[in-house]
C-alpha cells in the first residue's frame, strides 16, 4: 500500500514543533523508534490545578458536547467505513484535540494569548486504491484558529471542522476537512442514541478515582457525501462512529498504551472494548467495553471474560514500531467469537505522535460480518 502524509499549506512547522514540544512532550522515544507515544502525554503527573474526573457527575446535554477547557485534554472523534461505485471501499479518521498547557488563562493583552493548543489528525485509507493518506495540523486556540462550542456544536481547527447548523443536537453534522486532494465533505445522522461509556460516563483509567475521562459515543452513523483521494472525488455512504472523552492524566502508571476496538456488526449490534496495555504486555486492571444492541440498548462486558490474542503483526518502515493487525476477540458471555483483521496493514500514524489507526473487517464463528476501527497506542 502506498503512504502518503503531508502538513498543510497553512500549518507553519515552526509552529507545530513548538506546539508538539509543549504538549506532547519529546519527539524522540529513546528505544530505535521514532515519534512520541500517545502515552507520554495522557499519563504521569498534572498540575493539580486542573479538574478532574469524578463519577458524581452527571453528562448534560448539549453542554458536554462543548470543551472542557479546565481538563488537561480533550478528543473529538470520528471514525467511518465507507463504499463508493462499484463497492470500492474507504476508511477516514479526523482527531480534534485539545490540550490545556495550564489549569487557568494567563492574563495578557493580545489576542493571540491562550492557554490552549490544538491539534488534528486526518486519514484516509483507500483499499481499492492502495492507498494511505495521513496528515496533521496545529493551531493556538486563539484567535478564532481552532477552538469548540457547545450550541450550536462545532468544533473547528482552521477550515477543518465538524459543526451542525442546528441548535440542542449535533445532528446532522457536517464533517469537513481536505488536504493535498485528499478529503471528506460528509453528514452524519445517528442511527443510535448516544451511549454513555464507563460508569453513566465515567471511565477509570487507573487506581486514583481522579485518573479518569469522561467518555460517550455515538457507535453507529448513518455517513453519506464524497471522499477525494489524489483530486479524483468518489460519491461515498456508510456508517461511521463518534467517541467523546476529556480528562486528566488519562494512563495511570505502568500503562503504555491502548488496543481499542469500534466494530460495527451487520446485525445491528455495536462492540466498543479497550484493553489497557501493561509495560510488560500484559493487560491492565482498567481495560473495558460494552456491546451497544440493535435497539441502543448498552450491556457492559467484563473484561475477564475478553480474550484477545494477537493473530499477525506488522513492523512500520517508517518507525520501526510493530503493531498486531490481525486480532482473534473472545466474549463467551456474548456469544461472539470475532477475527479482527486490518484492511491494511500500512495504516499508521506516524506524525508528531506514532500509533496505529486503522480500518478493519469482521468476521464471527457464528456467521458474523462487520467492519470497524482499530486504535493500537505504546508499540
């Protein structure tokens, strides 16, 4: 397959190295790999100025679709499977991030002042075509350059955006963002209701009750509008996937990263499971997951009843990380018995920050087919 990335015609790199240097930490990881890990900046220590997650409270809406400003970061994120003529299939992803570089605004006259950085991540795979596109953007939260709102909700970072033209809901959202001939220009519907993750949308990530997200998705939307690989502008529909989640010190310590799940069955139903991944390899005591019914209906899953074992692997030329990219993903409690596998296998991050994300298809012992998404962090 082959990859492309590139920055923008806007995105100045003096900038993005400033911006990456203060938010996400070191660019060099120390083992023979390049890029930092996501780990390196959503877990260790916080200023204890910023908030904190806390399981009395109570996810308002159309309030919690808005930024969280006092937090350390927050995500937007979307994710889709897509087909054009004939049945050609594309993936997308597009990340907007934002990090607090300190709990509260520093005081200052100019407008460009802001305590907040932005970030974006866009991909697209084209598996008919062979091809990888990926690409990332910075913005000071000032400005106008980058920034969210609640009602009516949009999120934006220069002329990247996902916003709706309505009030009280995001929906439909219009879900925008184009680079080097490569983009999407989509609306999105909910075919579900929005799902609380966690506990009624708290989610632990480690010992302390603080080190935690706020964490709700929408697992199942109804996506139609153009993709454009190369200039070439292919009439796309599908389903696609929104998650929302803002915190502080997001990794407790010994953690490396994440292997996350987003599959879409063709039987209406919706798996969402993470596993925390140990220094060691091993799995952490705050992985989790649910299994999002046909009717929207959320029944959690026990992560001692999920077993997940790596199938085949995969080493970047570019980084020189080696990711798993074919999964088989066991829940006797639920009948399923998935094999999880990577449309491609040269889907990889490899930006400011190195992970794996990508496009995946299902297939189930029990005649299951889906698709979905698979974020893999800490290789």
């Amino acid at each position: 397959m082959n990859v492309r990335g590139g920055y923008g015609s806007r995105l100045c790199r003096t900038a993005a190295t400033v911006l990456a240097a203060a938010a996400l930490a070191s660019c060099s990881s120390g083992d023979g790999t390049s890029g930092s890990r996501v780990g390196d900046f959503l877990g260790g220590e916080a200023d204890p100025g910023f908030a904190r997650a806390s399981p009395e409270y109570a996810l308002e809406f159309p309030a919690d679709h808005g930024p969280h400003p006092r937090f350390q970061s927050e995500w937007w994120y979307f994710t889709g499977n897509l087909e054009g003529k004939a049945g050609r299939h594309f993936g997308f992803m597009f990340t907007i991030f934002r990090f607090a570089l300190s709990p509260d605004p520093v005081p200052r006259t100019s407008d460009w002042g802001t305590n907040q950085a932005w970030m974006a991540h866009f991909a697209i795979t084209d598996t008919g075509g062979g091809t990888f596109y990926k690409t990332e953007r910075f913005a000071r939260g000032a400005a106008g350059l980058a920034g969210a709102r609640a009602d009516p909700f949009a999120v934006w970072l220069h002329d990247w955006s996902a916003r709706t033209g309505g009030e009280g809901s995001p929906f439909p959202l219009r879900l925008t963002a184009e680079e080097d001939g490569h983009g999407v220009s989509l609306e999105l519907r909910p075919a579900k209701p929005l799902v609380l993750q966690g506990e009624r949308g708290y989610s632990r990530k480690g010992a302390d009750p603080g080190n935690a997200s706020h964490y709700y998705a929408y697992t199942r939307l109804e996506a139609r509008g153009k993709v454009t690989v190369a200039g070439q502008v292919h009439a796309v529909s599908g389903t696609a996937w929104m998650d929302r989640e803002w915190g502080t010190s997001a990794l407790g310590p010994g953690l490396a990263g994440w292997d996350w799940f987003a599959l879409q069955l063709d039987d209406g139903r919706d798996l969402m499971f993470y596993q925390l991944r140990r220094d060691d390899g091993g799995r952490g005591p705050w992985s989790q997951g649910a299994l999002v019914a046909a009717d929207g209906t959320r029944l959690p899953i026990d992560p001692d009843d999920v077993v997940l074992k790596p199938r085949a692997w995969w080493r970047s030329p570019e980084s020189g990380r080696r990711y798993p990219v074919a999964w088989r993903l066991e829940i006797p409690s639920h009948g399923l018995d998935l094999e999880v596998a990577a449309r491609a296998e040269a889907q990889e991050m490899t930006l400011n920050v190195d992970y794996w994300e990508g496009a995946v298809t299902v297939t189930g012992g029990r005649g299951e087919r889906g698709v979905g998404y698979l974020e893999m962090t800490g290789y």
